[in-house]
C-alpha cells in the first residue's frame, strides 16, 4: 500500500508518516504547508506542496504515486477562529474534503481515513461518549468535521471506498522533540508559552458544570493515535468496502485545572492560573468511551497523561531551550 496524508508535515500529520513507515508502509506527503513544517517530513518520503482544494494537483499525485489509500488530517481546526470565520472554514474543511474525495474516487483509491474530531459530539450529557452519543456540536468547526464524516460515509457507500472516521479527543504529547506540537492553540503548548515567559497560565472559565469549575477532557497522547491510523489502515486494507467510525481517547477525564497543576510541578514552575472568560464553543465535558476500537481492532492507549506532559516538554525545550534556564525558579 502507498497512503498518501494530507496535512502530513503537521504536529499529528508527522507522527501518522512516521508511525506508517515504521510499521513498512509507504507515505506520501500533501501539505499546504500553512502550518505545516517540511522538515518534519523525513527525507525519503516524497512531500507536494498543494491544497485540497486543487483537484488537478491532486489527481497527478494520486495518479504519479500510485497512491491506495489516503489519511486525510489536513484542516482548519481552531475553534474560536471557526466562530469568526465559519464561511473559511466550511470552504477548508467541507469542500477541500469533497474535491479530495472527488479526485479518490476517480482514480480507484481503495481506502480512505478521516480525521474528525471529538467536537462532532458538542456537550454530551454523559459521563463516558460513545460512537452511538448524538452528534450536536457547538461550533462551526465541528460541524465541518460532522458533515466531513458524513461525506465520507456517503461516499464509501456509493463507491465500495473502505472508510473510518476517527474521532480524536485531546491531542498531547510528542514521539520525539523534533515532531513537538509547535503551536500555542492546544492546552499543553499554551501553558508552556505562558510559563515560559514568566507569566501566569490561562483558564477560559472556571464556572462550568465539573467538579472544580474548569472543562474536563480526554487527552491522547500523539504517538498512539498514531498507531491508531497504522491499525485502522490496515484493517480497512483488509476488508474492502468496510465502514468504520471510532473514538480514539483513553476513557479519563482530566480537568484544565488539574492539568496545569500536573505541567507546573514537571517542568519546575509554580504559577497558579489566572481565569479568563470561556471561550465561545467549549463544552463542559467531553470523555471517551474506546471500548469500540479495542473490541473490534486491539487497539488500546498505552501512554498516561504524564507521558504526555513530559514528552510535550522536552519537545518544548528542543525548540526552545532558554525555558530551561528558568523553570526551577518559576
């Protein structure tokens, strides 16, 4: 198999190229590289710089590439920014995904992974979500992902495309330094930024249903949710026409709160958090249930949320190393 990944050269999309070629697949990679990093590519997997919207580039490399399978991850997915621009990111997410599938189907691609998200899921009022939890996001982002999963779904069954959905919960963590998660939109890079500069973690509200007042998440440490893709890869490779939709979390939840306290007491700070207002789309409390993947594919999570933190940090510490010089004093 050759899968191509969009979004390849991204923070997940560079664990998911090197988890495929460690297991003896090939990858190719597309990537607009509008927050991509090429050097995350390594050197003897081909990189196309192109958007998902460009159906003609797409159908050479498919075609150059003899590509059998594809990993879409490529997307917009800051969900503030999705309320203030809902229009940028429909045309991103929905139609970049319709144009991709497009050019698919056209070139005979057997199998097909989806990226979603946990925000398909808006606020479920249950303690642990499963794949059955009606989907009723809270922000123009999620619902790019939800009408995402339904393209694929529809599509998959009109052609015999074999197709997943996979839903991430809260991505941290990193396999090694250099593939670090180099923005400042997710919880854990946004706390080392703020410590960083000697300066007070953030908390977007601390008035929520939960028990200490701040959201609770599920968080995935990155490099198994990169083996998550190598096994429903190879399980959708294996069974054509089949249709997969899955959770990819560990079934715990931890608040913002506890999270920040656990980041201060690894990397050396004692910086309690100041509270800013919510952040317009954020639900109170979304946790996995990821019974689904392991009953039907093995899978199962093996980093804790320490690992998380940890690795997450010596990755922050590689690209920026002056944060070592002050972290015992905080």
């Amino acid at each position: 198999m050759t899968w191509l990944i969009t979004g390849g050269a991204g923070y997940i999309g560079a664990h998911v190229v090197r988890a495929m070629t460690e297991a003896g697949e090939r990858a190719v990679v597309y990537d607009d590289l509008s927050t991509g990093i090429a050097e995350r590519v390594p050197d003897d997997v081909p990189l196309v710089t192109g958007s998902t919207l460009d159906g003609a580039l797409l159908s050479r490399v498919l075609a150059d590439h003899q590509i059998t399978g594809v990993v879409h991850l490529a997307a917009k997915k800051q969900v503030g920014e999705s309320v203030e621009r809902p229009l940028h990111y429909y045309r991103e997410n929905v139609e970049g995904l319709r144009v991709l599938l497009e050019a698919v189907t056209a070139a005979g691609v057997a199998s097909f992974v989806f990226s979603s998200s946990a925000a398909v899921y808006g606020m479920p009022d249950v303690d642990l979500v499963t794949e059955e939890t009606p989907c009723l996001p809270m922000s123009p982002y999620g619902e790019t992902k939800l009408a995402g999963e339904w393209l694929v779904r529809a599509t998959g069954r009109a052609t015999g495309l074999a197709t997943a959905s996979l839903r991430y919960f809260n991505v941290a963590g990193t396999a090694s330094p250099e593939l670090a998660d180099v923005g400042v939109f997710n919880l854990v890079p946004m706390v080392f930024e703020k410590l960083t500069e000697g300066a007070a973690p953030r908390v977007f509200g601390d008035d929520y249903p939960t028990p200490d007042g701040t959201c609770v998440r599920d968080y995935i440490h990155v490099a198994d949710l990169a083996e998550a893709h190598v096994t429903v890869a190879r399980a959708l490779q294996a069974a054509p026409g089949r249709e997969l939709t899955l959770n990819i979390g560990r079934g715990e939840g931890v608040s913002v709160r506890d999270m920040i306290t656990r980041i201060n007491e690894t990397t050396g700070h004692h910086r309690p958090p100041t509270i800013a207002p919510r952040r317009p789309g954020d639900p109170a409390r979304v946790v996995a249930s990821a019974d689904r993947i392991t009953t039907e594919l093995g899978w199962k999570a093996r980093h804790d949320v320490q690992d998380m933190i940890t690795t997450a940090w010596e990755g922050w510490l590689h690209r920026h190393p002056e944060a070592a010089q002050g972290s015992p004093r905080g």
